[in-house]
C-alpha cells in the first residue's frame, strides 16, 4: 500500500493536542513523531490514517481548505484519545497550515506578515504617505506579545537540539493567542521560526542555520517591541495586505523572475516601473513546483482582463484604470481593475535608462536599508549598473562597474539546475571584456555581489550583446537562453589575461564571524552550548580580535552574551536552579541586531 503525506494541520490544533498530554507522554512525543514517517495511508473516504501496531488508528480528515483546522478532524480509536500521544504525533508529524485568513480581497492581496509559502520576492517599500494618529495598542495585544516573548525565549534557550514538539507546540500556542489579539505579523513570524526548527531537526539540506537565526532576530525583535508598546500599531501588521486606490497608473515591463519554493509553490514575478521611478510587481504564484514555475513566464496576465501574458508584459507596459497598489508596489486584481496593453520603454529609452544612471553605491545603500527598516522578510529593490565582465573565478563572475565604480560579483540568482540562470551566467563568464547593462538584486550577505535577473547590451558600446529585436533590449536570464550569436565576436573582446583579482572583502576580513559562529551555536545547541563555546579560553579568543578591528561593541555584546549563557543562579537553599531564558534572549538578541547593523554597513562599504 502507498504512502500519503499528511494534510497540513492549524499551529492551534496541533498546540491543543501537545498540552493535554501528560508530562510523562510530553518525555516521549519526539520519539513517536519519529515513528510516524512513511505510515500515512489514503482513507476510503478522503482521510488519511495511521496506524499504531494492531489496535490503534488515527485518522485525520481535512476540511475543505484540505488542512486540519478542528479538533474534530483528527481522532484515535485508543483509549486515551483525545488525550492520546498517538493523535499528538501525528498532529506534530504533519505539515503547519498558513493561517486562514477572513473572506474578503483575492489572495494576490494577502497578509502583509502572511505570505502564501514561497511568495514571490518582495521590492522595497515605497514610501507611504502620512498618516493620521493611531490609538496605541490593547492590553490583550500587549499581553499577546508578552506570551510571544517568553515562548521565543524559551525555544531560543533550547536551540534546535532540545527543540522539539513541545517547546513548538509552546511556540504555536503564543502565536495563536497573538493571531486572536491581533497581531498576524507576529504570528507570521513565529511559525517562520517553527518551520525552521522543524526543517534543522530533519537535517534537511534546504535549511540554512543562518535563515533560522535571522527568523528568531526577527520575532524576538518584533515580540519585544509590541510588549513594550514601542512598535505601536503599526507593528501589529494587517489580517490582509492594505491596497490603496491609486487610480490611473501606467507601469513599464523591466524583467521576469521565476519563483520556486521548496514548499511546492511556483510561478512568476513580473517587475514593473511606474511613474517617478517607483517600482512595483505582478506575481503569478500557485502550487506547481518548478513545472509551473516555467510554464507561468508565458502564462496569461491575471489583471483587469488585460489581453497579455507576462513574456509581453516585462517588454510591453499596462496602462491601468482603478489601480490598486499595496504599501511595497504590488498591484491587485480587484473587481474594478482595468488594464490596456501599451507600447514599453527599451533599456535604453527613458524612464527605464535612469535606473542605470544612479550611482551604484546609493542605490544600494537606500535597497538595504529600505529592506532592513521593511516588516517581515523582505528582499532588497533591484538596481541597474553597466559593467564591463572580466571573467569567470569559481562560482560567480568578477565585473567591474564602468566609470571607475567598484569591482562586483555577479552571483547566480536561482541556482536550480532546470532553470536558466546558472548557464545564462556561465556563457557570460567566457566573454572578458564584454560590456553589459545588468538589472538585479544586491545580495545583503555578500560584499559587492549582484544577483542578476536580466541583462542587455549598453548603448554605443561596441562589445556588447546583441539581442533579437524582439527582445526588446533585455534578456530575462530565468527564461531567455543566451546563445553564441547573442554575443561580440571573440577578437573584439578582451583577453582571458584581462581577469582581475577580486578586491578587498571587508565582510570577510572583519571578525564579526566570530560573533555570527556565537549567535548561531545558541541557535543550534541552545544556552548550553554557548556557555561551553566560550569558557575559559575561549571567551578571551571572542572579545579580543573584534577590539583589535575597532568592533568593540560586538565585542562586549558578544561578551555579555556568553557571561549570561553561562550564568547558574542559585535558590535561597543554594541549590542551582535554571536560569530565566529572558534575559539570555535580551543578551542574544542586542547581539544579533548589532551584527546584522555591522554587517549591513560593511556590504555597503563594498561597493565604493
């Protein structure tokens, strides 16, 4: 008999399971979660089972949404049940749902601290017009918040290691009260922070230790603020994502970008710049995976019945009536939308060529630091440079900005083997001397490194590329395929002896990977683990270079860090007790912000 995954389960459904089992079933949840891997069987009736040797079957069946949002909807034949830790496995073996959100717009305008898995990347935000004064926040929302906090605390104290079912099932739970107090950004967040705890303790090779470090930076961030009262209502974020009215509004195509997630989804991004240089984004995102993530570059255009598809779209325009606009340049697709296709602009004519006329280093500057203040996690704005490539070195290709700008990295933007950009950017490696117009995406983690979407020949250049006419002027590196009569002939290139050395990488020279190593082995290993990695010796090995670069508040931070992870405080009998993990977070977390700022302001560095 085949396997079938299990239906996804609500973050409540599955904390409610978790708390009314005894602390003796609690000491063996991991274990039977274990067990549960590869027994899921389809039902008769549309449910799915599992079985626990003769005797026992739990059976789940999903509602309409195809996800287990009641109680209800999952029962044991044992009898323990519903207090059973056979239900409560496979509840804790099954995938989170996304929180459900009210009736209301369509799902290309959901939550802003909500996004549907594998949502496609996000530009900055624009800025927003003023606003008139909001009341604070409500008790209940301060008090949803203060849970939230201690529940983070907690996990962060425990690390991925001691992690498991039940300090989520904690986690869930605050995020569920913060969902009812009204607080989705902060739910968002912490159920990011879950699924990174669930995706490290499987050792799955698509999680990243630093994507689950820089979730918790962002909920512990986001709780203590809104339990302060710091954040003001704002920082509770909305149910949906806000569209404002932004009536006539004629947009440009610049590129696509295909979206895929390891969750399933895909589909496709098209960029788009409207009036005064504002940019804004047209997603196509379903389930579908990289099929899907192929096939929606040339899918039909989902807005106001516009009679295009998103190939003809990053090289045509729109001209929309009834436009609707979120706070970070989405466009909707309300009931009174309405788009007429209208002749685009070549890289090379206005408005589109002034994205390529801005110094390099303020733009980058303005796309990280728009993206750091932005709620959520949020990719930086594309820019445009023209650069002269001086060759392949390793996994990226070394270009130098013309007009004496800086020595960039031109890095793969989507590294999936079926999908273009990895061999759109290998032909370019091979072509020193080649002048380009390049439209992408700073990476934040890198010194002076872009991440190219799309590409086009600079006006007047003799090497350069030479495109079909219907192109338009760019190529879209995730869908067009370079070919050897796209590019100059050899003998007008540069020579291979033309490739430089990569310049001065101050994120890389800097010893704040000492501070990252820390903030990550918490991360890992919990408060335990910190403690031991800086004891002794090994605590005068932290402070002491980062002194010695100028870095001395990483420096105490770091210190203050380690000193608090090793704290054992003492009951009045003398007898060691646990230490609260909220300071410890407040200690992790001041560490945390102080690197990501660092960080920040040396990869801006790297492109002067």
């Amino acid at each position: 008999m085949s396997t079938e995954p299990l239906p996804p389960v609500a973050p409540e459904v599955l904390a409610e399971a978790v708390e009314q089992l005894t602390a003796r079933l609690r000491k063996k949840l991991d274990a039977t979660v274990a067990e549960c891997a590869g027994k899921a069987v389809a039902g008769a009736d549309g449910s799915v089972e599992v079985r626990f040797g003769e005797d026992t079957l739990v059976t789940l069946r999903p509602g309409p949404s195809g996800a287990v949002t009641e109680p209800g909807q999952a029962v044991c034949s044992c009898l323990l049940a519903p207090r059973c830790l056979h239900r409560a496995a496979v509840l804790g073996a099954a995938p989170l749902a996304d929180a459900v959100a009210p009736a209301g717009p369509p799902a290309a305008e959901r939550a802003e601290g909500s996004p549907p898995p594998g949502a496609a990347p996000v530009t900055a935000s624009r800025p927003a017009a003023a606003e008139e004064a909001r009341p604070s926040l409500t008790p209940a929302q301060v008090d949803a918040a203060s849970g939230l906090w201690l529940a983070a605390a907690e996990a962060l104290a425990a690390g991925v290691t001691a992690g498991g079912t039940v300090v989520q099932a904690e986690l869930l739970r605050a995020a569920h009260s913060a969902r009812l107090a009204g607080l989705p950004r902060a739910e968002a967040a912490a159920l990011r922070v879950v699924r990174g705890l669930r995706t490290a303790r499987e050792q799955s090779r698509g999680q990243r230790l630093t994507d689950l470090t820089a979730a918790f930076r962002s909920l512990l961030a986001g709780a203590a603020a809104l339990a302060s009262g710091a954040a003001g209502p704002e920082g509770a974020g909305t149910v949906r994502r806000a569209y404002a009215q932004g009536g006539s509004l004629r947009v440009l195509g610049l590129c696509r970008e295909p979206v895929l997630s390891a969750t399933g989804y895909g589909g496709v991004t098209t960029h788009l710049l409207g009036p005064d240089g504002a940019l804004h984004t047209l997603s196509d995102v379903r389930p579908g995976g990289l099929s899907r993530a192929r096939g929606a570059g040339t899918a039909s255009v989902a807005l106001g019945g516009a009679v295009l598809d998103h190939a003809g779209l990053a090289r045509g325009g729109l001209l929309i009536a009834g436009a609707t606009v979120s706070a970070d340049g989405r466009l909707g697709a309300g009931r009174g939308v309405r788009a007429t296709p209208v002749r685009g602009a070549d890289w090379s004519e206005e408005p589109v060529a002034s994205l390529f006329s801005r110094p390099v280093r303020e733009a980058v500057a303005a796309a990280l630091d728009a993206a750091a203040e932005a709620p959520g996690d949020v990719e930086p704005a594309l820019l445009g440079c023209d650069v002269t490539v001086l060759g392949a070195a390793g996994d990226h290709v070394l270009a130098r900005v013309l007009d004496g700008g800086p020595l960039v990295r031109l890095r793969v933007a989507h590294p999936h083997p079926e999908l273009p950009h990895a061999e759109n950017l290998r032909r370019i490696g091979g072509f020193p001397g080649l002048v380009l117009r390049v439209l992408g995406r700073p990476d934040p983690d890198r010194a002076a490194t872009l991440r190219p979407l799309a590409v086009g020949p600079v006006p007047g250049a003799s090497s350069s590329l030479r495109l079909p006419e219907e192109w338009r002027g760019h190529a879209d590196l995730g869908y067009d395929r370079l070919q050897g009569d796209h590019f100059p002939r050899p003998e007008t290139g540069a020579s291979a002896g033309a490739l430089g050395q990569a310049g001065p990488d101050p994120l890389a020279d800097a010893p704040l990977w000492r501070v990252r190593r820390l903030l990550e082995t918490g991360v890992a290993g919990g408060r335990r683990a910190v403690a031991e990695a800086a004891r002794g010796a090994d605590r005068a090995a932290l402070g002491v270079p980062l002194r010695r670069a100028g870095l001395a508040g990483a420096a105490d931070l770091a210190e203050g860090l380690a000193a608090e992870a090793d704290r054992r405080p003492r009951d009045s009998f003398g007898r060691l007790v646990d230490a609260s993990p909220e300071a410890y977070a407040r200690a992790w977390l001041a560490s945390a912000v102080h690197l990501d700022a660092a960080e920040r302001a040396l990869v801006t560095a790297s492109w002067s």
